[in-house]
C-alpha cells in the first residue's frame, strides 16, 4: 500500500465573524504527494506544528510553512503537497473578501503560491506563535478568527457590483450566464470584466469554470456518474466534462472520485461555505492510495 496517511480532523463550534471565511484544522503525521485540488476560494494556510509542509509546483518553485493562493490553487494538477508531523488551520477566503483580509487583491498573487510571511512579515511569525501556544482546536479557531475580522475590518472592501456578480456565479454553482451578469448591475461588459479581475483575482468567465467544476468534482466524489453529473451541472455532455476536469486536475474524472483531496473536504466543511452553524466535529480519516501516484 502507497501514500498511507491517517488525518486528525477539526471543525469550528461556530461559523466565522466575518461572512465568507470557513477554516478546518489539520494534523496529518505523514503526508505524501497529495494533489491538491482547484477550489474556488483563496487558500491561507496557517501552519504551526513540529512538521512544515511543503508546496511542490510544477516549475521546481517549492513553499513552506504558511502560504497564500489565489483561487485555482492547483489547477492542471501542478502542485502536491507533502511533509511530516503536520499541523495546520487552513482557511478559504471567499474572493469577496480576500483583499481586505491579505492586505492585497488576490489578482497580486497571479496564480502562485506565496509565503505569507512575504505578505503580513513579522504578523505571520506572531500568529505561528500563538497557535502552537494554545491546546485545543477550537481556542485556535477562536485566535484566527479574530485575526481575520480585526484585518477584515481594516482593509478595503470590492466594489459592491463585484461583489454581487461573483454571489451570481456561486448561488448558481456556475450556471450563470457571463454575458448578462454586466447588464445585470448597470456597467460595461469591459468595466465589469476588468474590475472583476483586479478585485477577485480571475475574470468571470474563469470563475464561472471554476465553481461549475467544484461542484461537479463533489458529486463525482459522491459516487455519481459521470454522465448525470454532467448533465446537471450545465456541461454540453460527458466529454466537456472530462476536458474541464483535466484542465482542472491534469486527471480523469474517474481519478478525481477517489481523491484524498476531495473526500477529505465534506468532513472538514460540512456545510461547504453556507452560513449555518456547522456542528463542531473533530474527527479521523483513514486516506489511502495503491500504487504511485498519477
């Protein structure tokens, strides 16, 4: 057996202060090549263990620690993450808010993985610090949250335009139309498209891709097949799906069902991103591969 590894889960008692943050924790003791998935949010990973994991991407560039990523992370299966003895809050910010929270717009980050001591200096040491200083889950949920609403309050909002076309792509699940999110709110398809961009990190369009394949790669995940998933999450049929998920994942959507990446997140995001309270769970998942990964 290959690519073994037991996960320590942890979620929140209570969901976030501020609207578009879900973060879970992690303690994962052997790590091994774990393709990381594109998902539609802005990933912050707050490492503070004995262990440091590390980012490899597809140029030979490799990450440790605490780390930044714009929407996407991942895309065409170009970076696995590895390490030992890991531990780690990892925090998805909705697009929306990524800005005020970094302290720079998610289009800065380009599409690259980048250390968060780079963004925030000597705060990223100081909040390593903290979270390795407390001893449950749920006090360092407490200590990031309140790290994020103190630099959420401070920081700089998206133009409320924005804001409510990329609500439109996510409540559709990427069924929404591009082409009339523009008229929708008053602009220019071209003012739309390039503020959407320098806020977000990602033109519409790409967007509207990206939350269309989350879905469709959750349900994939489910044990749905790929023909009904294709048809009812707005795929022309089965081979756009296929083609999507490669462009996505650099697999095929059979591959992508069985991803420790995915089966992992209906447990550390049980309401995926809705505003309920989730029910606090701290929990085990045994994730397992046969043979070297693909």
């Amino acid at each position: 057996m290959h690519g073994a590894a037991m996960w320590d889960v942890a979620c929140p008692q209570r969901p976030s202060r501020v609207a578009g943050v879900t973060m879970a924790g992690f303690r994962v003791r052997d790590l091994e090549a774990l393709r990381i998935v594109p998902h539609p949010a802005v990933t912050l990973l707050l490492e503070f263990g004995a262990g440091s994991p590390v980012l490899d991407c597809a140029d030979g560039r490799q990450e440790r620690g605490s780390i930044v990523a714009g929407p996407g992370l991942g895309s065409a299966g170009a970076v696995r993450a590895r390490g030992e003895n890991v531990e780690c809050l990892q925090v998805r910010l909705s697009p929306v808010i990524a800005r005020a929270v970094l302290g720079v717009s998610p289009a800065d980050l380009d599409g690259a993985v980048v250390s968060l001591g780079d963004l925030w200096g000597r705060e990223a040491s100081r909040i390593r610090e903290q979270l390795g200083d407390v001893s449950s889950w749920q006090d360092r949920f407490v200590l990031a949250d309140a790290l994020l609403a103190r630099r959420h309050e401070a920081g700089p909002p998206v133009d409320p335009e924005v804001a409510w076309a990329w609500h439109r792509i996510a409540v559709s699940r990427g069924l929404a139309r591009v082409d009339e999110l523009a008229a929708e709110v008053g602009w220019s398809r071209k003012r739309l498209w390039s503020r959407f961009r320098s806020q977000l990190g990602l033109p519409p369009k790409r967007a509207v891709k990206l939350v269309r394949f989350d879905h469709a790669a959750h349900r994939l995940v489910a044990g749905e097949g790929a023909a009904q998933v294709a048809a009812d999450t707005g795929y022309a049929d089965q081979s756009h799906l296929h083609r999507d998920v490669m462009a996505f994942t650099g697999a095929t959507p059979a591959t992508v069902a069985g991803e420790p990446f995915l089966a992992v997140d209906d447990i550390a995001w049980p309401t995926r991103g809705t505003t309920a309270n989730p029910p606090a769970c701290v929990g085990r998942l045994a994730l397992t591969r046969t043979g070297p990964p693909s």
